[in-house]
C-alpha cells in the first residue's frame, strides 16, 4: 500500500492555477452541500467563482466556510493529487473588486443560466495530497 504524500504549498497553488473546475463545499442549515464550480485564481491567497443569488452558495457563502476542492485521478496507474483550499467567502459587490479575475481567467460556468453572482474565497489554508506515481497525473 501507497502511503500519500503531502504536497508543498507552491505545487498546490500551481496545481490551482492549472485547473478551472472544482467542487465548492458550503455549511448549510441543512447540512453541507457540494457544488460544483468553474473558478479562477485572482491572488497568491484567493480565487473566485460564479453562482446564483437564490443557490446555497448563493444564500450561505457570504461571510460562511468554504472548501473549493479539486483533483485528479488515474485509476489505472493507482495514482493521482487532490488540492484542497478553505477559508472563508465573500460576495464580490463591487465590479473593481471583480476585475482581478479578467485579468486571469474569466471564470465562466459550463452550466446553463444567469450565475452573475461573483463569489471570493481567500483561503487560510491550501493543502494537498498525491499518492502513486505521480508524474502523469501532475502533468495537468
């Protein structure tokens, strides 16, 4: 058995900055929920991402704890990575404060419908994991 590996802090941003898609995870009166998101890195400490007013992200991820996730997996070579920032989000009311995230990478959702709602997460923590021979799934 494959013991994982912790991943540094710049493989993980790098593996961030790579990717464009990624679940969401939010606290809810219901219990948690998992959505997934196109996001874009904005800072060296944030990234953003698109929803709807009336979602749970929408309702919950003003001032709540979020957890964006994202990995990769080949399951032949029984190996892969997963990245994992948390911290908390922030509505982005401002259209200056978007602006960053043009300057990078529109972070356009694949899913039909308006997601005009601009949402921030300045993680606290970015931490990661590989397991496996990792070079073919790190090559993104």
């Amino acid at each position: 058995m494959t013991i994982p590996a912790e991943l540094d802090y710049a493989t993980c941003l790098s593996l961030l900055r790579q990717e464009e898609v990624g679940r969401v995870a939010v606290c809810t009166s219901d219990g948690p929920r998992i959505v997934p998101v196109n996001y874009a890195v904005v800072d060296d400490d944030a990234l953003v991402f698109r929803t709807t007013p009336y979602s749970a992200l929408g309702t919950h991820a003003d001032g709540g704890q979020l957890a964006l996730e994202i990995d990769q997996i080949d399951a032949e070579q029984k190996s892969g990575w997963s990245v994992v920032a948390a911290g908390v989000g922030a509505f982005l009311d401002d259209p200056h404060d978007v602006r960053p995230a043009h300057t990078f990478r529109e972070p356009t959702p694949w899913a039909g419908g308006q997601r005009w709602l601009y949402v921030t997460l300045r993680w606290n923590q970015l931490t990661g994991r590989a397991i496996g021979p990792i070079g073919a799934t790190m090559a993104g």
